[in-house]
C-alpha cells in the first residue's frame, strides 16, 4: 500500500460499534419524542370542539360553581342560626323538618316539583342499550339534576310506567329490546321527568359526544323540553335496614 493510502487511511475517523448503536439510539428517542407531542397536541377530548361547544362547557362549570357557592352559603346561615340565635329549640326543628322534606326528595318517598325539562329518547330500531339510558341519567345528575323519574310503555299495552331514580336505581337489558330498570319493564320512548336547572341540564346533554350523539348512533332521537314547573310524582317506598342500623 502507497504511503499517500496509508496516510488518507490515518486520517479518516474509525466509527465503532459503540457510536453506531449510541447513534441509532438517539434517532430512536427523538422520533419517539415527536410523536408523543403530535399525539398529546392532536388527540384531545375537547381538540375538535367547535368554539361554541367550549363556550357552552365554560358555561356548564361555572353554573356549577354558582350552585356550590349558594350551598355553601346556606350552610353558613344554617349554621350561625343554630349557633347563635336565642330561639335555638325552634331554629333546630325547623331545619330538621327541611332536611327532612329533602332526605325524602332524594330518597324517593315524598313528589317534587320545580323548573326542569323533560327529556325523550325515541328508539325506533330497539337497539339502545342500558348504558345508553346509565349515561343519560350521569350526565343529568352532573349537571344538577334534584330529583328524577323515568318513564316508558308497559310490554303488554300502551300504558305508561313511572320509575322514581334513587342511589341505588338500575338499568338492565329485558327481552325484546326492552330496558328493565329497578324491575319495571319499559319500552320507548323513554322519557326523564328532571327536576334542575332547565338552561344547565340542557347544556350538558347535547356536549359533543354526550348523550344527543349517543343516542344517535343507535338510529335514536334525543328532544329536550324545558319547563317553568315539571312535576316527579313517581314515589318509592321507604324500606327498613336489615343489617344497618344508626351508630350512636
């Protein structure tokens, strides 16, 4: 080998194995890198909202915050007239009798009534499921729903049933695309009696991918009325503990 060869050879770097796989390694982490950005920046929940959509959800949150705020401010009062009144004995009955119509609001065992809306949910190829109606009633107690029934066609006539919603209602799947929930049979349409907050309770069902475009990708409808007085007449009868019993 010429001398010019040897020297041309000396002085071009060696790569080793080392700096080739350090090399691969870097290229590996920076493609990684790029698209965990692109995926964190495009895949969103909200990345394909309209700007009124966000607007509406802006709107929904601080409806909420109104709520919790004037609660909040209740019990304060409640609390400085128990503390603090000379007619403390009166002051106390008066706020057991309260809580006492409200417990049975939401118990079931006493009708309310109130603004709300009356939402309908046709179903003309019977495929809704009860996760569909389990998610429609989520999103109305989100949005502040007080009290609720659900209604729908008897299987065997063209009578109405009532179902008044507790903690513990349920929707089960019954025979031929019926919905069974807490044990009554219902067909559609299916209707929720809520008693809320009209504008709020709206506003949360047709967020994009909520309930109105559930619904639709089984063949359904969702309408929404609203109403200066809705009426939850449907009650249920209050049950005794077998096993739970008040702790002193």
């Amino acid at each position: 080998m010429s001398p010019r060869s040897l020297l041309a050879r000396a002085l071009v770097p060696r790569l080793r194995r080392v700096d080739v796989a350090v090399a691969v390694l870097l290229g590996l982490l920076g493609f990684a890198a790029v698209v965990q950005v692109r995926s964190t920046q495009g895949d969103g929940p909200l990345a394909a909202a309209r700007q009124e959509d966000l607007v509406q959800i802006l709107d929904d949150l601080a409806n909420r915050e109104d709520r919790l705020r004037a609660e909040v401010a209740a019990l304060e009062q409640v609390q400085r007239e128990l503390t603090g009144g000379t007619d403390r004995t009166s002051a106390a009955l008066d706020e057991a009798r309260r809580r006492a119509q409200l417990l049975g609001v939401l118990a079931g065992t006493v009708p309310a009534t109130g603004p709300g809306v009356v939402v309908t949910l046709t179903d003309p190829q019977a495929s809704l499921r009860p996760d569909v109606l389990l998610d429609a009633l989520e999103e109305l107690r989100a949005a502040g729903a007080e009290a609720v029934q659900v209604e729908g066609q008897a299987p065997a006539g063209d009578a109405s049933r009532r179902v008044r919603v507790v903690a513990s209602t349920s929707f089960v799947a019954a025979d031929e695309g019926g919905i069974s929930v807490d044990d009554a049979e219902l067909r559609a349409p299916y209707r929720f009696v809520v008693v809320g907050d009209p504008a709020t309770l709206t506003s949360a069902l047709g967020i994009p991918g909520g309930v109105v475009d559930n619904v639709a990708q089984f063949g359904g409808r969702v309408r929404i009325e609203r109403s200066s007085t809705v009426e939850v007449t449907a009650l249920r009868r209050l049950e005794e503990p077998r096993y739970a019993r008040p702790t002193p």
